[in-house]
C-alpha cells in the first residue's frame, strides 16, 4: 500500500511526510512517538495511517504484471 496523500478520517495533508518518517524511524533508529510529534502528526487518525503503513512495494514489484 502507498501512503495517502490526506488523512481519511480528519483530511490533514501527509503524504508529504511519509519519507522523512520512514528515514527517521528506520535508518536514525529515533522513537516514533516523537518523530510524529515532531512532524506535526497530533491526532490519533493521522498517527493511526503511519504507524499501520506496511511498505510492501518491493515486495509486489518482484511479481510480474500480465
């Protein structure tokens, strides 16, 4: 799945952030919690799509299409 681009449930623009937090959080090894407070994430439905996003893109591009 990609990132959306809004929030589904308040519309808040984020897809924007996606790269820093997956930088952040995977490569600086820094805590979620305040990666997301950093990056202005403060409602719980925001947060929900970040910490849910499983990156299976590279995963699905080893498949071929027909």
């Amino acid at each position: 799945m990609i990132i959306p681009v809004r929030c589904f449930s308040c519309g808040k623009p984020i897809g924007h952030l996606w790269e820093e937090f997956k930088d952040r959080t995977e490569n600086k090894k820094e805590d979620k919690k305040r990666v997301l407070d950093e990056l202005g994430l403060d409602r719980m439905c925001c947060r929900s799509v970040f910490l849910g996003q499983v990156d299976n893109l590279e995963l699905i591009n080893k498949f071929k299409k027909f």
